[in-house]
C-alpha cells in the first residue's frame, strides 16, 4: 500500500515537472495590458498588483476610480483601462466594510462611470465578506473566479483579512500562491489592497513582503502633508517604466477629482549628522587622542577610567558634530539674511 501511495505521488510530481519544463522555441503571446497610467503599464491578464496605503488615505477612492474606468473601459482620474471582449466581467471582493457601506462604494463607481444607480451592471458584481473566517473568505472568492465566465479583473479591498495570522510566513506564501494561481489559470487580473503599517512605509506582515516580490505593480495611496484634502498615487514598485506622481480630492459630492493645479509639496527635513562632513585631519586627530590616552585598565580597579577617558574619539565626534551643526545652521540664517 505504502508503494502505492508513493507511486502515485511520484507519477504526480512527473507530470508536474513535465508540465513546468520551459524551451527558447516556445511561443508566447504577449499578456494584454487591461490597465495604465499615462504611458505605464499597471496591471495585465496574468498578474496581480496591489495599491497601499495608511488607513484614512483614500485608498477605497482610489480603487473606485479603477474599476469605473474598468467598467466603462475609459480613463478615469488618470487611470486608462481596456479591458479585452470577453473579458469584460469585475469581480468586486470587500473584507472589511459593513453592507451599508459596500453599497456606497458600489454607487460610488457607478457615479464615477457615469451610469445610472438605481440598476446592477451585468459586468460588475460585488461581494461583502466581512462577516465570515479568513478560510470562508478565501473560499467565496476561489468560486467566484472560477464560476464567473468573461472574468477579467478581480478586486480583493482588504487581502490581509483572507489570512489568520499575517506574521506568518507559510500562511503568506499560500495565499500569495493562491493569487497566482488564480491569475495565471484565468488570465484574469487580480488588484489587492493593503494598509500600510503606521510608523513606517512598509506592508503590513509577510502577505505585504510577499506583495512587494510577486506584484506587477504596487501603488501607493498618500495624504498630502500640507493639505490633508489631497492624496497623491506614486508607484513603490512597478515593473514596467515609472508614472509621474498624480493627486486626487473628493468634490463636493463625494468623488474622487484631479485637483486644478496641483504641484506637490514637499516638507524641509532637518539634516542628520554625517561623519564625512569631519576632515581627515580631525579624524586623525581623534584617533591620535584616543591612542595616546587610552589604557588597559582591570575591571577589578577602583580607579577605573571613566567612558570618556578610556574613548574620547566618541566624545571627540559628537564635539565635533556640535560644531558642524552650529556651523551650518549660522550659514544658512547668513544666506537668509543675504537673500
């Protein structure tokens, strides 16, 4: 029995390695592009792309704007997609919003598209799944996918909530292999949406590391420092040519809007310390101290060295960075003065 068993995995694995054998004479079409911005490909049948963000950065807004440019095939904010015959169907997948508010994301695409509110589009269905276990959300989505002929772009609005444990790297690399799968077996499209964590830049757990290896393209969704109105959209990574960064507001009736002559504003950042801004000739004027001064001396003394003592080149540099600090700052208040 036990040989059998074995038997067959090995025929299995056969047929696996078989299949995954790659020649320089096969041919290949090139994957439609479904989605860009300007002249940058974002997303292609085949792939997955994701757009981050903090929360409260209008990442849902940003989405909308994608689908009803999907829907419409037409270009939205300053996102044009074209979206092949056939694979004309979106699949809309919400982890994290109630029903009431779903539906407020559903209308608002259809404003966006310019379609009337009171009707369901045959091509666009929305799923709420807030309520269920990551594995039933997982589920959900699987049958959709494979049961919704003429898919072509799918969007997951919360891809952290389809895992259990998102410090997790075998969990991560599952589900990650799952949107794989699901692209390359549908030649669909798959768009994910992921905060970002709240000190830093960076995708939340392993789901978001493995984002970053695997998307076509990753967005990111930021609140203008200056006007907390306005978020821009650049891309943190992208495969193909990069997009100049754009911005959006919300209009007065609640829909994302290129702003009128919008510039980027970028905050002054004080400079930190750098050790090469100390000349040589300190550095070895430093070095000179601490050799000559520094000695060997027992833990067990009662007259041990102080740390200043024993590493004045430490001290010695922070002295120094004082003065270079002082220096610069005096400089500058001299050329404001000047100016």
């Amino acid at each position: 029995m036990e040989a059998q068993v074995k038997t067959g995995r090995e025929s299995n694995f056969s047929q696996l390695w078989e299949n995954s054998r790659l020649f320089v004479t096969d041919e290949f079409l090139q994957p439609p592009v479904i989605l860009r911005v300007e002249d940058s490909i974002i997303g292609t049948l085949g792939n997955f792309s994701a757009s981050t963000g903090k929360a409260k950065s209008k990442k849902t807004f940003n989405i909308c704007a994608i689908v009803a440019a999907a829907l419409t095939n037409s270009m939205i904010l300053n996102y044009s997609a074209s979206l092949p015959q056939g694979k004309r169907r979106i699949l809309y997948a919400d982890t994290e919003q109630s029903k009431f508010h779903c539906q407020r994301v559903l209308r608002r695409i259809l404003q966006l598209s310019q379609l009337p509110t009171g009707s369901q589009p045959d091509t666009l269905e929305f799923l709420s799944l807030r309520k269920y276990s990551p594995k039933i959300r997982l589920g959900i989505i699987e049958e959709a996918i494979y049961h919704s002929e003429g898919l072509g772009l799918v969007i997951i609005d919360g891809v952290r909530d389809l895992a259990y444990d998102i410090n997790s790297p075998a969990e991560a690399t599952e589900l990650i292999t799952k949107l794989i799968q699901w692209t390359e077996e549908r030649q669909i499209h798959i768009h994910t949406v992921l905060h970002l964590n709240k000190g830093d830049d960076n995708t939340g757990g392993h789901p978001g590391t493995e984002l970053n290896n695997k998307a076509e393209t990753v967005l990111q969704i930021t609140k203008d420092e200056l006007d907390r109105n306005i978020s821009s959209v650049t891309s943190s990574y992208i495969r193909d040519i990069d997009f100049d960064p754009f911005a959006f507001h919300i209009n007065s009736n609640g829909l994302p809007e290129l702003p009128d002559d919008y510039q980027p504003k970028q905050t002054v950042s004080q400079k930190g310390f750098d050790y090469r801004e100390v000349s040589e000739a300190k550095h070895r004027e430093a070095l000179a101290i601490l050799f000559s001064e520094a000695e060997q001396v027992s833990y067990g003394q009662s007259d041990r060295k102080t740390a200043k003592e024993l590493c004045p080149c430490r001290f010695f540099v922070r002295n120094q960075q004082s003065q270079i600090t002082q220096g610069v700052s005096g400089k500058q208040a001299n050329d404001s003065q000047r100016g």
